[in-house]
C-alpha cells in the first residue's frame, strides 16, 4: 500500500521539506544515519524563555498517568501559546490528530508526531496545539484513519493516525504549544539500541514503554545542559541523578512498582507504589480508580527504613505484615501488605491521620488486592 503524501513531492521554502512514499510495513528509516554523536539534536523545541519548567521522567498523574510516565512535559509560561522547532534534522514518519470530549469541557483537538533523527531513535511530540500552516499542507488530512475511541482520566479520546515521511531541517517550525486551552507539551524517545527495562511483568507494559529513554540527553551538550537545570514539578527542581527521572521502578519480591486491579490495558483501575519523579526519597502511593474510599490520586509520603510506618516500598516484603502509611497530603491512612510476590492488598481509611495502635491493624471488607 502506498503512503497517501505524494511521491517525492519537494518543497523548497523555510521548511525544505522532502515527502516521499512508505511502505506501510514501518517507518520509512532509508537514507538516515546510524545513531551517534553526529544525530544529536540541536535545538531546543521551546526557545528557552519560553520554559517554566520541564516535568522528568516518571510523572504522576492518576488515573490516566497512575503509573510513572515515559515522557518527559516542556510547561510554557503562562500565557499565549508559544512556537514549537524542530529539535534537529529529522524525519516525522507519523502524524496523529486527538480528538478530546466529554469531561464537562469544551471538544479539543491537538497534535502529534513521530520522529526520528537516526534510524533507531525514536521520538515523539504530543498536546502540539496547532500545526504550523506549512507543516500542514505537507501532511495533508489527518481524519481518514481513526482508531476506535477510548476513555480515560475522565474524558473520551480518539487518535487519527497517518504514516508520512517528512525530513525537516533544524529550527524549522513545527506549530505551538501550551496556551489557554492545552497543558504541556509531550517529548518522549524510544530509544531501541538499549536493552528493555527490567519491568517484573513485561507482557503487561507498552513495548514503547519498555524502550523509553531520556530524550534530553539525546541533545548536544549545551542544549542538554540548559535544559536540565530546568527539570522541576511546581518549581521543586529534580537534584538526584539521574536527573532525568525514572520511568521503571519495579522492585521484584517487594512492594515497589506496577500492581494491576484487573486485564484492563491503560493505567486507570491500576495502582503504582513508587517514588516522586521531582524527588526520590518521597515515597507515592499513585491510586487509580479501583481502591474504594477513595478517588483517583496521588498520596505521598515520607520513607522509614525500619518499622511499620511509612516504611518504604522496596524494603515490604512478603513477611505477612501489614504496614501502615501516613500521607503528608491527606487526613486520611493507608494499610499496604505484600501477600505474596506478585500479589498486594491495600485499603484506604479516610478518617484518621495516624496509624494507631499496631496491634489494632487489620484490614476489612473495602481492602483491594493488586497484582503482577
């Protein structure tokens, strides 16, 4: 099957685009480099100005994002949309348009793109708000293969998909981002020359997912560097290495990591017994939709290495304790214990800030189990 850009069509303007036809098998990675010190990226895809923050790997944000994030949010200051570059010389071999419904909010529509600089890294934009005009005229119509749509985080999405091969010099305009009506702006790298991470149950995680890297090491150095000392959450700077955040923190035999409530693919009736991607040493209990008493939310906490209060994740072990949580955020307390390895109960008490009397604790009907 042909691609639908046209054959080679040449436009030589401030884009100095080349569309040319793909076989619908992949990507179409013919003529780019191997990757190395020559592919790195040059350029920032926000001029840095227009930089509040950027959120590090392994954000929380229950129920769509329960489990720690494999993308990275560029936050634009407070205002207008702002102008969004391409990063380097690449190649956009995916064009999406999202559809937002529901949710008591207006329809929102944005944009997003794969790409790569070299032929085994892969990048990704999302949450673009608007294309730029000549972008869009190079991509054509976005709306004529559609997935079927899905519900998350209280709102329906569908996604409309086009496999494109589109090479863009660095610099060139890409659309915009943030603004009224749109959050951040989404940069990811599936970076396929490295082993997978070492997730305890793989078959449940998005092979992307596997794969993702850091994508702002994947810059020179002196953009990298720029835009590291701007990784924060709420203007709390991310100081741990590795800066970047972490996207797996699965600890086998221990309570750390992906606990799933049932089959179902997403995040939301899941459950994520982590730490904060701003600040590791701040343990989070990431709650999606399946713990009674409690809706979707991030409770956090700080770690103990002994005892059963706020004792830290991967030290809980199937040693048939129940351990009890006090969140910094919350007027409420947690119970967690590991059942087995691949099984954890949890309940949630909402009246009670502290954990009481040891021997007391025990958990009742509204307790759910997780597993993996």
């Amino acid at each position: 099957m042909r691609s639908l850009v046209p054959a080679c069509t040449i436009v030589v303007a401030a884009w100095a685009v080349v569309a040319c036809s793909k076989d619908s098998s992949g990507p179409d990675l013919r003529g780019l480099p191997a990757c190395g010190p020559a592919t790195l990226l040059t350029v920032s895809p926000m001029a840095l100005s227009d930089i509040r923050e950027i959120s590090p790997l392994g954000n929380l944000n229950p129920p769509g994002h329960t489990f720690p994030t494999d993308h990275m949010y560029f936050y634009a200051n407070v205002g207008p949309a702002v102008p969004v570059t391409s990063p380097g010389a690449i190649r956009i071999t995916q064009a999406m348009i999202q559809k937002r419904t529901g949710g008591g909010q207006a329809e929102l529509d944005d944009y997003g793109l794969d790409f790569y600089s070299c032929t085994s890294h892969h990048f990704y934009f999302a949450h673009i708000a608007a294309l730029s005009a000549s972008l869009a005229t190079q991509l054509g119509a976005l709306d004529g293969s559609c997935n079927p749509s899905y519900m998350t985080g209280g709102f329906t999405y569908q996604q409309c998909r086009k496999n494109v091969s589109v090479d863009v010099l660095p610099g060139a305009s890409i659309g915009t981002a943030g603004g009224p009506t749109e959050g951040a702006l989404d940069l990811g790298l599936i970076d396929n020359d490295s082993p997978p991470l070492a997730f305890v149950d793989p078959g449940r995680v998005n092979p992307n997912t596997r794969y993702a890297a850091c994508p702002i090491d994947d810059f020179v150095a002196d953009v990298r560097d720029s835009l590291r000392v701007r990784l924060a959450v709420n203007g709390n700077v991310r100081t741990i290495a590795p800066v970047c955040g972490t996207v797996m923190q699965d600890e086998p035999n221990t309570a750390q990591g992906r606990w799933y409530f049932d089959a179902t693919s997403g995040d939301d009736h899941h459950l994520a017994l982590v730490h904060e991607n701003w600040d590791p040493t701040i343990g989070a209990f990431s709650i999606g939709t399946s713990l009674p008493g409690t809706t979707a939310t991030g409770l956090m906490f700080t770690p103990a290495a002994t005892g059963r209060v706020d004792r830290d994740f991967n030290l809980v072990t199937a040693d048939g304790k129940i351990y009890c949580y006090e969140p910094t955020n919350s007027a409420g307390h947690l119970f967690t214990q590991l059942v087995s390895n691949t099984q954890v109960k949890v309940e949630f008490f909402s009246v009670g800030a502290t954990c009481g009397d040891s021997t007391t604790w025990a958990f009742t009907a509204n307790a759910a189990t997780f597993n993996r």
